[in-house]
C-alpha cells in the first residue's frame, strides 16, 4: 500500500489560534461600535434639527396668514374650564398634516376627539427620543412631543388679568413680529424637552414668589409628582408643550420619590385650573443630545444651545422684550 504523504494534510486551526483571532475581531467590533453609535447620533441630531426648522417654517407661514404667531390655547377670562388646543396642533396645516387638521374641531375640546389625539406626528418628536411611545390616559391615548414652545422665564399666565409670561407665547396670546423687540435672531421660539416628563403640580397659588436660582429648592415646592409631562402633543398647558428659562438646558431638578432621586418640573396650578390665581412654571429644556440641547430661534434657525451657557444668557434668549444685550450663544 502506497503512504500518504504528509505534505497533502490539511492543518486546521489550532485552539490558540482560533482564540486569538476572536479577540482580534472583539477588538476591532468594540473600536468599531462607538463609531457607528456616533454616526448614528450625528444623523439623529441632524433630523432633529431639521424637524425644528420644519416647526420655524411653520411659525412663519403660520404669521403670513394671521399677521400674528398661534396662542397657547385659547381660554375664557376668570374661568375654570378645560385644556385648550396647543400651539403644535395650530400648526399642522404648515407641516404637511392637512388630512389631520381636517379631523379636528377646534371648537370643541380635544377631550373628545380621540381620532386626533393618539395620532403621532413624526415632526413633533425627536429622533433620539427613548419614550417614543403612546400614552393612554383614561378614554384617549395620547402621544408625547419633544419640542415645546417658549413660555418664559417663571411667570405664566393670570387668568383674571389675562397678564402672560416673558416668553414668546402664552394663553391666548397671540404675538407678532413686532412684539420680539429683542430681535427675531435672540429670542427663542421653541427648544427640546423630554418626553414622559417627571413634574410636581397643583400644589395651589403662590403669591408673588420670586424666580427660583437654586434647582435644589424647587422640591420643597410641593405638588403631586406625575409623570406624564410632555406627553400630548394635543394639550396646551404649560406641563404639555411649553419651556421655562428658569433653568439653563439639561439642568437636573432632584426630588425624591421613595428613595428614588428623579428629575423634575414644577407648575403650581395648570391653566384652567384656576379663575383668578396666577401660573408659575418651571420646564427645563432637555435632550438626549450629549451636552446640547437644539433650539429654534424666531427667525428661523436653529442652534444648539450648550448645558454650559450662562444662565443669564439664557434667560435672556427666553424674553420677547427684556432688552438685554445679546451675548454669544
């Protein structure tokens, strides 16, 4: 019988070898991975950033037809009464949701057109939102909005007086152009929240308390912890679609909640809740953007506004007429 010769063997891998070669290959996926993370991040902001140019050319085309910018709900004076429409859902018609604006009654309360309020709309909510999610809420389901409207710096809205915040817009506030005497390019229309928001509410009137500069003192405010702020895109009050300059982008307001610390906003009488007692609100802008938050200014752009602005800055970016000297954003 002939011998097989020894050069014809096919060696294989030894243990070693296969070893080494699947450390090589984690190595390279673990190099690998928080560069594809990031690019996937840089394409998110991105098109998080277009949506609130979407939402700027809505606010002016909205302007050309109404002379005038869409009120945070519409209420009667000295009256308790329901939630109004938002300013997002006034601008439906100016982002390619006709067939949506067609359903609604803006006469009626949204309360019962649930047809409208469950609907998502992709250019109200964040890419990189994590709580990209419906919420149901009794008889309707709801769905949340990363990009409310600039309220101010504290002070809301007195029902009695009809007197509004700081901000560009308000309960029954209908602005102009020529309301932003601090100029269109320095004030701040809209800017990033999260969804599903943590806030303590209703805790009752206040009177006359001053701007609150330490976040750690906003728990001792009181209210009733819930966790569902940001989350209707539907609803005009301050909880739902709106941000405060109180504090600067991604500051954390602790409070405990069962040993767990969360971070929160605070409103101490929603709109509507009251006839005669004024809003204060704090609703920190905040993203899932490291270090940034992306807001749309009056005239249209959008910048990214660092955790580290001053914060007089800010708040004075959130004022339609503080005549403050504008600063490098």
């Amino acid at each position: 019988m002939k011998k097989m010769s020894s050069r014809g063997a096919v060696r294989g891998f030894t243990l070693i070898e296969l070893l080494v070669v699947i450390a090589i290959i984690a190595i390279l996926i673990a190099l690998l991975l928080p560069a594809v993370q990031a690019a996937r991040e840089a394409a998110r902001r991105t098109q998080c950033k277009n949506n609130l140019k979407q939402l700027g050319l809505a606010l002016h085309n909205y302007h050309d037809v109404y002379n005038v910018f869409p009120p945070g709900g519409t209420y009667h004076a000295a009256a308790v009464q329901p939630a109004g429409w938002s300013i997002q859902a006034r601008l439906l018609p100016f982002i390619e949701q006709a067939n949506l604006t067609n359903l609604i009654d803006f006469s009626r309360g949204y309360d019962v057109q649930p047809a409208v309020t469950h609907v998502r709309v992709a250019t109200l909510v964040c890419p990189s939102e994590i709580n990209d999610k419906a919420y149901p809420d009794g008889a309707l389901t709801h769905w949340p909005v990363s990009y409310a409207a600039n309220y101010g710096e504290w002070f809301l809205w007195n029902p009695a007086s009809g007197q509004f915040g700081t901000g560009v817009f308000g309960p029954n506030v209908r602005t102009g152009m020529r309301d932003i005497t601090d100029g269109t390019s320095n004030t701040l229309a809209m800017a990033e929240v999260k969804t599903f928001q943590y806030y303590l509410r209703d805790v009752g009137a206040v009177a006359n308390p001053p701007v609150p500069n330490d976040p750690a003192t906003i728990s001792g405010l009181g209210g009733t912890l819930k966790s569902s702020g940001h989350a209707e895109w539907v609803d005009s009050r301050c909880n739902q679609t709106s941000f405060t300059t109180t504090f600067t982008p991604n500051t954390k307001v602790p409070h405990s909640d069962g040993g767990t610390v969360r971070d929160v906003d605070w409103v101490n009488i929603r709109e509507g809740n009251s006839a005669t007692d004024s809003t204060y609100g704090v609703f920190t802008s905040r993203s899932f953007h490291t270090g940034i938050v992306q807001g749309l200014l009056v005239d249209g752009s959008v910048r990214g506004f660092s955790d580290n602005i001053d914060r007089g800055l800010w708040r004075g970016a959130g004022t339609r007429s503080g005549g403050e000297i504008p600063g490098e954003f």
